[in-house]
C-alpha cells in the first residue's frame, strides 16, 4: 500500500488518482478526514505530520509513501517511517534548489531533501519549476475587465502541468527510483504576456497583460500577507527572466513516457469557458 500526504493538493490529487489507475492500493493521511472527499477505493486516515504521535497508525503497513513538503513535522515523519521499515519515500521539492543562490525558498526545500537523505530511508526527489496552476491567480481579473496586471510581463518560464508532476512522482514510486532527483518544467518557454494570450485563445475572449510598477505589485502582494523577503525573492527572480529563454527538461517524457502537457493543453481544462 502507498501512503499518499497532500492528497488533496494540486499535485497530491493526481498521485492519489493516477496510483488508483494504476492499480495500486491508496491510503491519504489527511488532519480532518470528514472534511475531504477522496476518489472509491481510497482509504482515508487522520494524522498529521506536525503531530507525531498520529505517524504510526497511518503509516502501519505502508510500503511506500508520497511526501508533500510541510517545513515543521519532517523529523518525526522520518522516524516513524523508519520504524515502519517504509521501503521509499517520494518527496515533492522544489526546482529552486538547484539555483546557484537557492534563496528562502530554496533553502527550505534544501533542508527537507537533506533530512530525508540522511534519513537511511530510499528516496527519490521531484523538483518542479513553477506550476501551470498559479496562473489561475490571474481569473478574478479575466472575469472583472480581461486585464492581467502584474510586473515583468516579457519574463520567461516554463511551467509544469500538476498532472505532469504527479506523473513523475506516481512512477518514481511504482519503479521505486532509489536515489533519483528529477528537475521538471513544462515543454514550453513562456513570458506572462504569451501565457495571457493563450488563456485569451482557449476562452474566445480579447485578454492582455497590463505592466504595473514593481512597488505597486510589491505592496498588492504585502497586503495579501505573503511575507516580504518571499515577495522580493519573486520579483528579483523574475526580473532576472526577462528577455531570457527559460531551461526545459525532458524529465516528464522520459519518466512518465509520454510529451509533457502544453500550456495550451492545460489552459482548456483550467479555464472555464463561460469566462468569455
């Protein structure tokens, strides 16, 4: 049986579905098990991985486990496994630990990756870049005027469909990829502006992307309670963007066995129609 943490997540949704198509025997640890609703066939556990004392049970007669990141609770997670001879651990990280200056957020994936390698446990790392799903961010000013107002409009990256990630992930844990660390992006370069204009496509609506002064969007982003050296490690990335080709990886095809998804692709699932 597979452990499945954040299954109710972007990512963590697609593992629970792809594993049940898969075949494979799900359980999901959830804090509030009356509060999620999970596909037929999944067994669903309370536990917490920032309450220690509820790992055992959920981990009892698990094979193998899919770990989101939680920042507080990894130590107690890792002894528990180790005491349920856990035979693998997946653990979702992030594409910013490879960056020459990792930043905050860097830093704290970096930490987990550490611990879980010294852990004794096999594991395998999958390091997404940006997710397709942030730009569903942007659908409240797609429904109020077709204007995306933002910073850095022309800064490129490539970002990941969850579906894709999941894919990797659902692998790595079927194939048990022992000591394996997959960087992931989507299979395109794309500003912000070019990413509007395929929502704008998808939907059958006139949209654009509107460049706001970077203080503005700093203060926007502030009053929403993101802390300010995580905003500023934002905008500072994406500044350094602009005007460059963002690096693809050809992980999602080589693991998972088929093209990554397009943004395009992504876009007529994401984006309901009646927006237009």
């Amino acid at each position: 049986m597979i452990l499945v943490t954040g299954g109710a997540g972007n990512v963590g949704a697609n593992v629970v579905r792809q594993l049940l198509d898969a075949g494979e025997k799900v359980r999901v640890m959830t804090r509030n098990p009356s509060d999620r609703s999970f596909p037929d066939g999944v067994e669903v556990v309370p536990g917490d991985l920032a309450r220690p004392e509820t790992l055992p049970a959920a981990l009892s007669g698990i094979e193998r486990a899919f770990l989101f990141p939680v920042f507080t609770g990894l130590d107690g997670f890792l002894d528990a496994a180790r005491q349920a001879d856990l035979q693998h651990v997946v653990l979702l990280s992030s594409s910013s630990v490879t960056y020459s200056t990792p930043g905050l957020i860097g830093e704290q994936h970096l930490r987990l990756e550490r611990a879980v390698a010294a852990s004794g446990l096999p594991w395998t790392f999958v390091r997404p870049d940006a997710f397709m799903t942030n730009d569903l961010a942007w659908a409240p000013q797609i429904i109020d005027d077709g204007v995306v107002r933002g910073v850095y409009g022309e800064a490129a990256l490539a970002p990941v469909d969850p579906r894709d990630i999941a894919a990797v992930a659902v692998q790595a844990l079927l194939d048990q990829r022992a000591g394996e660390a997959y960087m992931l992006t989507g299979p395109q370069s794309l500003t912000q502006i070019q990413r509007v204009r395929i929502i704008a496509e998808t939907i059958g609506r006139p949209l654009r992307f509107e460049e706001v002064p970077r203080e503005q969007f700093r203060e926007q982003m502030l009053s929403h309670g993101t802390p300010a050296p995580v905003v500023d490690e934002l905008l500072d990335g994406f500044a350094a963007r602009v005007g460059k080709t963002a690096e693809i990886s050809t992980a999602v095809e080589e693991v998972a066995g088929r093209p990554a998804f397009t943004y395009a692709q992504w876009a007529a699932r994401a984006f309901d129609p009646a927006l237009a």
